[in-house]
C-alpha cells in the first residue's frame, strides 16, 4: 500500500471514535473556557456519537481540545485510527 500526502483545511471535519476521557475532557474543555470567559453555561456540552460511534468535529477545534492528551505514551483519548474530510481535486505536488 502506497501512501500520500493531500491536502486538507483546519475547517476540513474529523471523524474519530472517542473514549470516556475524551467525552470527560470535552466537557472540561468547555466548562474551563466558560469560566475563563465568565459566561454563564446555556447547554450542556456532550459528544454526540453517529450510529456507528463517531464524533464529527472540526480539525482546529479537535486540535485545541485534545492535543495536550494526544503525544507518544499518553492513554489514548480516541481509537487512533481517525476519518478526515478532503476534499479530492486534481493532484497537486505538496
């Protein structure tokens, strides 16, 4: 199996199977940023699985919630196989 580069965009969407830590630090994530900001929560912030488990987020916001969990010899937070939105055009040398 031969592999490549694409390029995809911090917009672009995850898709990653999450752990109990990972819905416990996105919960943390949010109540820590609400505090920090002084604002008063209005919902309750939960990762909503699809039907076959995964969570859908942003490539920045996944970046900013879990990258201080995510380094060689962490417990892992998702499955480290993950799904990336790209978008597939002509072929570009990156």
């Amino acid at each position: 199996m031969s592999k490549k580069f694409i390029r995809v965009n911090l917009n672009d969407g995850i898709k990653f199977y999450p752990s109990q830590d990972a819905k416990d630090q996105y919960k943390k994530y949010y109540q820590d940023l609400f505090d920090k900001l002084d604002i008063r929560k209005v919902k309750e912030f939960d990762l909503d699985p699809d039907e076959n488990g995964y969570v859908e987020l942003q490539l920045h916001e996944f970046c900013n919630i879990f990258g201080e969990k995510l380094y060689m010899g962490s417990s892992f937070v998702i499955n480290t196989n993950v799904l990336i939105e790209a978008e597939i055009g002509e072929e570009e040398n990156v």
